[in-house]
C-alpha cells in the first residue's frame, strides 16, 4: 500500500502535469491563431516578433498589447516593474537551488483567465527565453513543478512553420547554442531516471522532458 507522502506526492505531481498540459495548450493555440487570423507567414507582418524589442528596449507595448487583447481575450497585463509581480513572480527557482530572473528592462506578465501566466524573461541565442507559470505568481515557483521555460524563435523559417514557441531543450527547435535536455542531466536529470543531486540540474528542460516522455513527470 502507498504511504500518505507517497499518495500527496501524487497528487502534487498529477495536479502539475494537468495545469502544465492546460497552460501549454492554450498558450500554444492562441498564438496560433492570432497569426492564422493575421494572415502571416513571416516575422515581417507578425506583431509577435515586436514582442522582445518592446519588452527589453521600451514601455510602449504597443504591439504586444494588440497580440494579446486578440489571441487571449479576458487576460490581465501586468507591465512594467511596479505590477509584474501581480502576475508572475520575479525569481524562479531550480532543482539546484539555482534562480532564473525576470531579467528584462521592462517586464511584461500575461494572467490568463484560468490563473496561469506567461512573461518573457530574457533573450538567449537569438531568441526569447519565455516562462510559463501555471499558477501565476502563487508558490512554489519552482522549474519543473509550477513554471517552466520555453524559447520564442520569431525567425521567418519557424513562423511559417508554427508553433514558434519551444519547449526549452527540445531538440525540435532547432535552435543553434541551446542545448538538448536529453544530452544534458543539468537541464532536468537523466532520461527515465529521477533528478539526482548530482545532476546539479536547473529545471530549464523539464517542460521539454515532459512532452518528449510522453507527458508524464518521471524526474521526480
């Protein structure tokens, strides 16, 4: 028979997976159908491509604001350094006691309308390095429990073939300098196996992890 911890653990475990693959999923057809809607197929007449420039260089949001007003309706905007946190916690923590910073001049956090949120946090290679926090800015805020990292690629190759978002690791993003969860234990541990500590992982690659096991959480 279980133990209690083993069944809350569980539970724990299954009530992530089901928000992940909920957050994942909208987020994923909505910017899919806001460039459907728009009639884009290159980065040129996508909105979605101002998205870091805005969020990194300027306050305006302009185009950010338009994306997101059309592809998730009944969303809250939290911009700027006085209100992210009223959508998304500022630091997220790794399996290794290590943090991932919301590290852009001028943050920009979406809260959907079932509580999960969405921000950009920096950009690496060329690309967004965006969080996905299925509960917001309630605790843990912990990679791999209740947020996860995904890439942005807005380059005219991955537009035209959508889903322009990535979980981060995948080897399906094709993206040069990024590693790949499954030749890396630092990203989330080792295939089929529990994050050891030895892993000293991070947590980055542990959405990635999830969809390419079949969604399911075997890390922990």
């Amino acid at each position: 028979a279980m133990t209690i911890p083993t069944l809350v653990t569980n539970y724990q475990k299954n009530m992530y997976l089901n928000r992940f693959k909920k957050s994942y999923a909208m987020v994923l057809n909505g910017f899919r159908n806001y460039l459907a809607a728009s009639y884009c197929s290159t980065n040129e007449c996508s909105k979605i491509a101002d998205y870091l420039l805005e969020a990194v260089n300027n306050a305006k949001y302009d185009n950010i604001d338009d994306v997101f007003d059309t592809a998730f309706k009944g969303s809250k905007i939290c911009k700027g350094e006085n209100e992210i946190e009223n959508c998304v916690s500022k630091t997220y923590e790794g399996f290794n006691g290590s943090e991932l910073s919301i590290g852009v001049t001028n943050p920009y956090g979406v809260m959907f309308a079932d509580g999960s949120a969405f921000t950009v946090a920096n950009g690496v290679a060329g690309v967004m390095l965006v969080v996905l926090d299925t509960n917001g800015a309630q605790k843990p805020n912990k990679l791999g429990y209740d947020a996860f990292v995904f890439v942005m690629d807005m380059s005219d190759e991955k537009i035209k073939n959508i889903p322009v978002i990535f979980p981060y690791g995948t080897s399906a993003a094709g993206i040069p300098g990024l590693e790949v969860w499954k030749d890396s234990a630092a990203l989330c541990g080792n295939p089929g196996e529990k994050i050891q500590v030895s892993d000293d992982a991070s947590g980055w690659g542990c959405a990635a992890r999830i969809i390419e096991e079949g969604y399911k959480i075997t890390y922990y």
